[in-house]
C-alpha cells in the first residue's frame, strides 16, 4: 500500500523498468539474427497499452495532471507537465509503430523487421529517461502543492481507478473474442 500518490507511481515505475529491460534483451536477440517472437510482441504491446499507459498514465493525466489544473504552478512545472504528456502520445505513437511493423513482418514483409527494431529501440530509450524525469523531478516538485488530505484523497481515486481498469480490461477481452466468434 502507497502512501502518498507518487509512491504508487514509482512503484509502478519499477515495474515498468522490469519490463522494458526485457524488451532491451529481446531487441538485442533480435539483432543478433534471432527470429520474430509475435506472441511475445503481443505481451508486452499489452503490457504498455494496459498497463504503462492505460492505466499508469491514465492515473497521471486523468487524476494527477487534472487536479494540478487548478494549482498555482510555477512556468517550469506548466511546462515540465506539457512535456510529460506529450511524450505519453510518443509512447503512444511508438507503440503502435511497433504493431504495424509486426503485423507487416508477420504478412511477409521482412523489411519492416527495420521498423520493429526501431520502435523496440525508441521505447526502450524513452521509458527510463521518461521514467526519471518523472521520478526525480515532477512528482517531489508538485507534490508540494497538495496537503495532506488532498494526497490522501488523490490516493483513493488511484485505488478506484486501478479497480476500474481490471473490470474494462476484460470487458474488452471478451468483447473481442465475441467479435472474432461472431466473424466465424
């Protein structure tokens, strides 16, 4: 159990770490000659989608961001949090390059193993500074401008929120299997 809503966040930091050391090995099996791994593809795409942004960065944008709104903040934390959004989107935007490039490998198109490797590359470039900047600099900067009751209340919404984001991941996941069911 956090304590404060940037513990949680950290914590999930550390997880996140965890997977995209693993993506690092996999990008490096990969150029060393290895062979395309589509299910371990589709793992970690879920793992980013659902977790690292879905869910981490929903809490960061929808709860954190939001509320810092109607903060006094200073031109650099404006900025900072600007920029940590729009590096969501990159997150977002690499992410969904690492789909395509595998769906064009997986259809035959061997060139597009060069895209994969480049989105693999960026994504596992991106998350640990993004990570730090976060860490080491946004979140014990406006922390500051909250007081107790108000983290203790942020914390609740990060505990409702992560409950949510079970319940809509498997609505989806069985929305999609009827999908494919339905096709047959």
């Amino acid at each position: 159990m956090c304590l404060k809503p940037r513990g949680c966040l950290m914590i999930e930091h550390r997880l996140i770490e965890r997977a995209i050391e693993i993506l690092a090995v996999e990008r490096d099996r990969l150029k060393a000659g290895g062979t395309l791994d589509p299910v371990f593809i589709d793992k970690m795409v879920d793992f980013i989608r659902t977790y690292a942004d879905r869910t981490h960065h929903g809490k960061e944008e929808d709860i954190l961001f939001e509320s810092l709104e109607s903060k006094d903040l200073s031109q650099e934390e404006k900025d900072l949090m600007r920029e940590l959004i729009d590096e969501h989107k990159y997150g977002r935007k690499l992410t969904e390059q690492l789909v395509r490039s595998k769906e064009a490998v997986l259809e035959g198109d061997k060139a597009q193993l060069e895209s994969l490797l480049d989105a693999v590359n960026k994504l596992v470039e991106f998350y640990p500074e993004h990570i730090r900047k976060e860490d080491e600099r946004f979140f014990p900067d406006t922390e500051r401008h909250y007081d107790k009751e108000e983290l203790d209340a942020m914390l609740r919404e990060f505990y409702d929120f992560d409950m949510q984001m079970i319940h809509e991941k498997y609505r989806k996941t069985v929305e999609s299997i009827e999908e494919e069911k339905e096709s047959v």
